[in-house]
C-alpha cells in the first residue's frame, strides 16, 4: 500500500510541475491556443515537442538505469480513432486539451473549469458506461498490441529515439529561425 500511495503523491507532483511549466509556458492562455490551431503561433507545438525529446529520452535512461520498467499498453486503430475523436471534439469546442484545461484552471479561468472539467467528467462516464461494448466492438478494430514502435521494427529503442530526437530537435530550430 506504501508503495502505491508512494507513485500516487510522486504522479501528483510531478502533474503540478507539469501543469507549472504550462502555464509558465503560456500554453493554458486560450489565445495561446487559438492562434497554435490558426497556424499563427507555434509556441504550443515547440513545447509539446520538447516535451516529447525530454520525456523520451528521460524515460529510456531511467529504463537502462534500472530505475523504471516501461509496460506500453495494447493498441489499436480504433482506440486511436475513438480518442481522437473525442479529442478533437473537445479541443475544436472548447479550445483546450485535457492539460491545458488542468493548467487554466489553475490559473483560474471559468471557462475551463465549467466547460473543460465538466466535459472531461461527462466523458469519462460516457466511456466508462459505453466501454465494454467497445472493447468488443471497435477498440478491436486494426490492434496492434503492446508494442512499439522500435518493437515493431525489431531495433534497439535507442535506433527510433534518437533520429527521432534530432529531427524533432531539426524541426524546433527551423521554427525559431523562422519566428514562428
């Protein structure tokens, strides 16, 4: 039991610390958003995308140091296409996605926490009431397992992570130049 409320306090304060660097990003500003969707300001795709490298790389150094073992769930073309779905949905209508609804309202926007929070939770319940029909039905559809990527192409997770790495790294830069 230690050891579970150990990972819940740990996945709490590393959430707040996300949800810090987001807003010290400015990426739970609506505008922010707004503009990333309008192809305006890209300061929404450069910090995901940081975010990507970082986490990557981290999580495959504590693997090789032995301090994490990674589990990847089961997927498949239909879970991705429900969730997208759902996602879009949600980002198209309310401006957020579930981080940057975490993050605005703590900054505290009404908007987000009326609109956001209540979606998640009327969502939430939707899948939970719907999910063992979908679990048969569509999230079946295209499954892939619980592979991944470099899984896939039978290579070491270092061969997929670092070219990976270095043309999002590529890309980040050309943004920059750019002023985008």
């Amino acid at each position: 039991m230690r050891n579970r409320t150990t990972q819940l306090l740990q996945g709490l304060g590393f959430g707040i610390l996300f949800g810090f660097l987001l807003q010290k990003g400015g990426v739970t500003n609506y505008n922010v958003i707004i503009a990333q969707l309008l192809l305006e300001d890209f300061t929404v795709l450069k910090i995901m995308l940081t975010a990507v490298v970082v986490g990557g790389l981290g999580l495959h150094v504590f693997q090789a140091l032995g301090w994490i073992t990674l589990n990847p769930k089961p997927g498949s073309w239909g879970r991705n296409a429900v969730g997208g779905l759902i996602f879009g949905v949600g980002f198209g209508l309310l401006g957020y996605c579930p981080g940057t609804i975490a993050g605005a309202i703590g900054n505290g926007y009404l908007d987000a926490a009326i609109g956001g929070l209540v979606g998640i939770l009327i969502g939430a319940a939707l899948l939970a009431a719907y999910y063992p029909g979908l679990k048969r039905g569509i999230f079946l559809q295209g499954n892939f397992g619980p592979q991944t990527l470099a899984q896939l192409l039978k290579v070491s997770p270092w061969a997929v992570l670092i070219p990976l790495s270095t043309l999002i790294l590529l890309l980040l830069y050309i943004l920059e130049r750019a002023g985008l």
